[in-house]
C-alpha cells in the first residue's frame, strides 16, 4: 500500500529526512518510534503534503500512485489520513458541515453518488458512537473551544467518518489521559479491516498496549535504524534509544 | 513535489478571479446631456411629470449642495469626480406598459436570467414582490394587489410622488435631511427614482419586499431614494440587492435610504451589494457613496440592518440608527469583503435618545489583494438615553499581507448609567488551516470559501434564507479563483 524509497526531505535548509525507507501493507499496524527531533512528525507532514517541507530526493508509491506527485487534497481524496499532532480550529464552520463537504469531494473524487442527507447523518450517529463523542461536539465549530482530549476524539471522529486506506496518527496520544487514551485506541481498533493500514507516530510504549502494533520501528537522525515486533517498544521503554544508536552506528 | 498551496499563490489567483456578472444590456437609453444645473433638475422633475413641491424640493438641495465640500475623512483614495462629467438622468425608452411579463424586453428578462434573479423563478420559489429599478426607472411591479389588499404601498419612488403626495411630503428628508451631507444633498437633488413602501398600523407585510437595482449606462451616476415607512405595530422585512456590468469608466453612486419605524414597529432592511469592483489595477468600478439612516420614532420600535458588501471600488456607507423611541433597538450587522484595489470605509452609527435603548453591531471586515478595508462606527449614550446598552464585535480577517484592516470606533456617553462594550479581533486565515481542510480533502478554493462563511456565519444568519443562500455564492464567487 505505501512504499517509501530512500526519501530524503528538509525544512528551511535543514535537513530532516536522510533517506528513509518503509514499506506498509494492507491490514498493518507500523508503529514509528524515536527520540525527539529525530524526524517523526516531518515524516507525517511530508506524506501528507504540507508545503513547508521540501522533498529533495526518494519515491513514496501510495496504491501504486505517485504520492509525492499529488496535491494535499488528492493525497486525502485517495484515501490518505492524517491525525494531526495539534488540530486546527475552524470557527463558525460545523463539524458536520466540515465534514459534509470533505465526504462529497472524496465521493466525487472517487466517482461516487453524494450521500443522501439521512444516509449521512446515520453515518454521523454511528461513527461518533466510536469515539465516544458527545452530540453537541459535533454540531460545533471544528475544534473550536475543545479540550485536548476532545480535539484527539474528534480527529479519530472525523478518521472514522472518511474510512481511509491509510491512516497516520501523529502523537495521537499526546496530552491525553488513560481513559480518553483508551477511548482513541479502542475507536482506531474498531476501524482496522484487512484492507485498510494504521502507522502510529508515537513517542510512548503506553499507546501501543492499546493499538497493539505488528511492527516497531525506530526513527534516529532521519532514518529507520531498527525495526522490530511489539516486543522493541517495551525493551525502549525499559532502556531508552541510546543503544540503538550504538547499535547502529557499530553495525 | 505536488503543487501545494501558498499564501502566496492564493493571494496570486484572488488577484484573476474575475467579475462573474461582467456583461452589457443595450436598451436605447433616454438621456439628460451631461452635467448638472438648474436646468437639469428641471429636465429631471419634468420628465417624470412631478408636483411643483418636489422641483423645490430638488432646486433647495442643488443650493445646499453647492455650498458644500466633497467630505475626505473616510479611509479611501480615489480621483477628484467631475460633477460635471456625468449624466444625471438615463432611463430605459418606456416602449409599452406591461401587463405580464412575456411584455417585458426580453433583453432585459435575459439580464436578469444571467444574474439568477428571473422574475418568474423570483415569483414561483420565494414569493417575493419585486420592484426593479433598471436605470432610474422601474420597469416592473409584481404582487402589488396582494400587498395593497392589506394596505401596503410598496412602488417606485416617481409614482409615490404622483400617487401618494401627502406621504412623501410628511417622510421625505425627514431622517436624512437635505443638507445632512454632500452625497446626501446631490441625491435630494438628483435623484431619479428609487422605492417608496408604507405598512399600515398593525399589518404585518407578508412576503419579503425586495428590489434589485442594476446600474447599467455608461457614465450614469445613479441616484436612489428609498423610503420605507411602518406605522406602529406594523413588521416589515426588505431586501436590496444588486450587481452590474462591466465598465471602463467609474460610475458614481449616491443613494440615501431612510426607514422610520413608529411606536411598536419594526423594519428589517437587507442588502447584498456586488457592484463591479474595478479590475485588479483597480481600473473602474463603482464609487458607492450611500447615506442609509433609520429612526426608532416610537417606543419599542426596532430597526436592523444587515448587509453582505462584496463589490464597488470605493464603499463609503454608514447605515445607523437613531434611537429615539424608549425602549427602542437598533442592530446592524456587516459582511465587507474587499479583494485588490477595493477600498471600503463602512459601519454604523448608533445614536441613543431614549430611555432603555439597545444597540448590537457585528461587523465582520475581510480584505484581500491588496484592499483597504475599515470600520468606523459611532455610539452615543446621549443624556437623556439612561440604561441605554450597546454592544460592538468588529472582527477583521486578512488573506495575505498586502491588504489592510482597519478599526476606527467612536464612543460619546453623556450618562453614566449606559453601558458600551466593544470588542475587535484581526486574525489571518491561516495556512495550517487551508491545510488541515486539504487534508481532509477540500481544495483550497473551497477551504477558504467554508472558512469565510464560517467567519461571517454569525452575521449570514440574519439574512432572510434565500437572501442567505446568495450571499454565500457572492462571498465565494469574490475571493474565488484559487485552485492550487
């Protein structure tokens, strides 16, 4: 579903990315992990297609499409989802009406008839059940005025309702607590198909107990020094990158 | 790497997106010569066959108005107008009284096709009586039967004059006086048509009253006057809207509107307004110069204007309120949006008189390109005006950085038992916001359009429904033209 070949990307000369490579197949759950700094979240905003990142060199093939050759909105109308690390506020625009016209640009994308206003609005009712949010959440303006917690929910909310072929959540976990933590692992879990992928950018084991995750890989200076099963989180957990690095650099 | 979308781009394809509603209707066009004296207001009051009372009405206001001085306070900047370089009276050659609308030029009817407001779709889906002033003159009334059996005059000015003299004579220059300001003193003395619309005690109008008002001669400086009256405990909603075509040349547009609201009454006057704005050098584009004032006469009266302000060059309008009935309220709530060269200078005034009178003003400012867009609004607690409470929002939202926002409020309060708050933000439309659209699948065209009407959302509300429906097209179609 995702391969990423040798990709090389920077931000204001910087360089982040120093040729990383990653392979994604349907129905599994990749977990990113490593120390600050190291390039997680640039690997999330250059999938995505954010503009500030330049991308110098590598190939990232999506469902056989050049990724990089798409523009934002396509890369989300083919079915790519970014949970963001800090969700943006759009005040006075609903959350229903937000996500009304998102699902009608991907359906026409997709060739696909618009959902009737009663089909939408029971997808609305079941997908929120998911995540455990409340009515009046989604009848507000988009993230504005949420909790932390309540801005998580509503990304995987908001995942739920677009039903991507691949979905990256970028320190989804942060800033929330062990019952919400437990909710968006839950609602990410209830969505996994075999058709369908999850990469996880964390910094913490915690998540993982929750998204149980079929491989670990570590990030450090721009690269994947080691990939592994669930077991590698907790061994980091317990031990912290350092050896890794070692590791990697005697290798 | 994909083209993504910058600021910098979206500033780029703001600056061609180009007027929607640029096209020319040619209908022989019955002509004054250029310029303005004496004899002119007398070819314009002979012309439409007006009362002697009215001629000195206008001949007053032509010497007031010669005595005074082109105001240069506002935020705007444009070249000297030649008064003189203009036509004060062109109107569409009356070849035939209609008695339906297969009668009516079917150029015209085209027109009106074009701009979505065809009078057979107006009629059939909304029930809106609409009076059309195409060029000074109204060419068509519908549903006046219907408003008539309840007692509401609603016509064109010209007729209000001949039909109902005593009406216009109690009303007219009553709210704006002839000598209020200079725009206001070249209407009075100018002005060529425009819409009269009384509501009897107790009658609630029906139906939404609207008119759409075009301006369409070259060099034709339009000169409206509007005058709705509702007697006490009467209810009525109006509606304006208006867009016109493309020209070289800018046209000058000076129309006063007035609203009196007696004891229990309440006016509700709309306006979308999307006159050509000029090219993106700024090149034409309508000068719009309005004077719009309503008075709370009675008690518990209350007057709101709304109003979505998308095109013309040069905006300079200020629709207020004087609050002299107790207990009375005023309302204005404000969309501007400017894009390249625009310049606006809008907002309101709220004067309190009476006792207990409330105002609300919401002014939301967008600015583009590089436009110059600002509020400037007045709210005075006069002494007699005890509890008198008012309330002001005035956001302002920038895309790019070469446009300006500006915030000019005014507050006098002469008792201390008033209460005035204000409170103003200026925010941008943020990149990680069209983003985070774009992530979930809306091109930036869309995203910005979903985000303006999300920021104008609480002024879009007031709107009547239909109203609203294209003020959400107009904010669209005015910053449009950004697919990445």
């Amino acid at each position: 579903m995702l391969k990423i070949k040798n990709l090389k990307a920077s931000i204001e000369d910087k360089n982040i990315l120093k040729g990383l490579n990653l392979e994604v197949k349907p129905g599994e759950v990749h977990a990113i992990m490593g120390p600050n700094g190291s390039g997680k979240s640039t690997l999330a905003s250059v999938l995505a297609g954010r503009e500030d990142y330049e991308v110098q060199a590598g190939e990232v093939d999506f469902d056989s499409k050049d990724l990089l050759d798409m523009s934002p909105e396509e890369r989300a109308r083919e079915g790519l989802f970014l949970a963001f690390q800090y969700p943006v506020e759009i005040p006075g625009v609903s959350n229903i009406n937000f996500l009304k016209t998102a699902i009608a640009e991907i359906r026409e994308h997709r060739g696909l008839e618009p959902l009737t206003a009663k089909d939408f609005l029971k997808l609305v009712k079941e997908k929120k059940e998911l995540v455990e949010l409340s009515g009046e959440l989604t009848s507000r303006s988009v993230n504005e005025g949420f909790s932390g917690g309540e801005k998580k929910r509503n990304e995987i909310f908001q995942m739920a309702m677009l039903e991507p072929k691949l979905a990256i959540l970028d320190e989804t976990d942060s800033g929330l607590d062990i019952d919400a933590l437990r909710i968006v692992a839950n609602g990410v879990n209830k969505l996994r198909t075999k058709d369908n992928a999850v990469v996880v950018i964390t910094h913490y084991q915690r998540l993982l107990d929750y998204i149980v995750p079929d491989f670990v890989h570590v990030l450090s200076g721009g690269k994947i020094i080691k990939t592994g099963t669930k077991e590698l989180a907790l061994e980091l957990e317990d031990k912290g990158y350092d050896w890794i690095k070692e590791e990697a650099q005697t290798a | 790497m994909a083209d993504i979308y910058t600021e910098e781009q979206l500033a780029k394809d703001l600056k061609k997106s180009e007027y929607k509603y640029g096209f020319v209707t040619d209908i022989d066009s019955d002509k004054a010569p250029k310029g303005i004296n004496e004899d002119i207001i007398r070819f314009i009051s002979a012309k439409k066959k007006e009362p002697v009372w009215m001629l000195e009405f206008r001949l007053k206001a032509f010497a007031a108005w010669k005595e005074m001085k082109e105001p240069d306070w506002a935020h705007v900047n444009y070249p000297p107008i030649d008064f003189q370089d203009l036509h004060y009276y062109a109107a569409p050659k009356p070849k035939k009284k209609y008695d339906s609308l297969d009668e009516v030029d079917p150029e015209l009817l085209d027109t009106f096709k074009k701009l979505g407001i065809s009078m057979e779709e107006q009629k059939r889906l909304v029930g809106v009586a609409v009076d059309v002033v195409m060029d000074s003159v109204s060419v068509k009334t519908t549903f006046k039967e219907k408003l008539s059996e309840l007692g509401i005059i609603f016509c064109s000015m010209s007729e209000a004059i001949r039909e109902h003299p005593e009406l216009i004579q109690e009303h007219l220059a009553t709210v704006v006086p002839v000598s209020d300001n200079y725009y206001a003193a070249l209407n009075s003395a100018v002005f060529t048509d425009g819409s009269f619309c009384y509501i009897p005690k107790g009658v609630r109008c029906p139906m939404e009253l609207s008119t759409y008002f075009r301006i369409n001669e070259a060099n034709t400086g339009q000169f409206e006057r509007t005058l709705v009256v509702a007697d006490e405990g009467s209810y009525v909603s109006y509606l304006e809207g208006c867009t016109a075509p493309i020209r070289d040349e800018n046209q000058l547009h000076a129309a006063v509107v007035e609203l009196k609201a007696f004891k229990n009454a309440e006016i509700k006057y709309s306006t979308v307004q999307n006159w050509y704005p000029g090219d993106e050098n700024g090149k034409g584009g309508i000068y719009n110069f309005v004077t719009k004032r309503g008075i709370c006469e009675g008690d518990n009266s209350k007057i709101s204007w709304t109003q979505v302000e998308t095109g013309s060059a040069i905006t300079w309008k200020y629709p207020s309120c004087i609050l002299k009935g107790n207990h009375s309220s005023g309302e204005f709530y404000s969309v501007a949006v400017t894009n390249n060269r625009q310049q606006a200078d809008t907002g309101t005034k709220m004067i309190h008189i009476g006792r207990n009178t409330k105002s609300t003003i919401i002014s939301k400012g967008i600015s583009a390109g590089f436009s110059e867009n600002s509020y400037r609004g007045l709210v005075r607690m006069g002494k007699g005006a005890k509890n008198g409470r008012n309330f002001s929002q005035c956001d302002s939202l920038l895309l790019g950085d070469k446009c300006g926002a500006h915030t000019f409020p005014y507050i006098e309060v002469e008792n201390s038992s008033a209460k005035v708050e204000h409170e103003a933000t200026t925010s941008k439309i943020g990149e990680d916001q069209i983003f985070y659209c774009n992530q979930r699948g809306i091109d930036t065209e869309k995203a910005v359009s979903l985000i303006v009407n999300g920021y104008a959302k609480e002024v879009l509300n007031k709107l009547p429904m239909e109203f609203a429906v294209e003020a959400q097209k107009l904010l669209a179609i005015s910053l449009e033209g950004s697919v990445g």
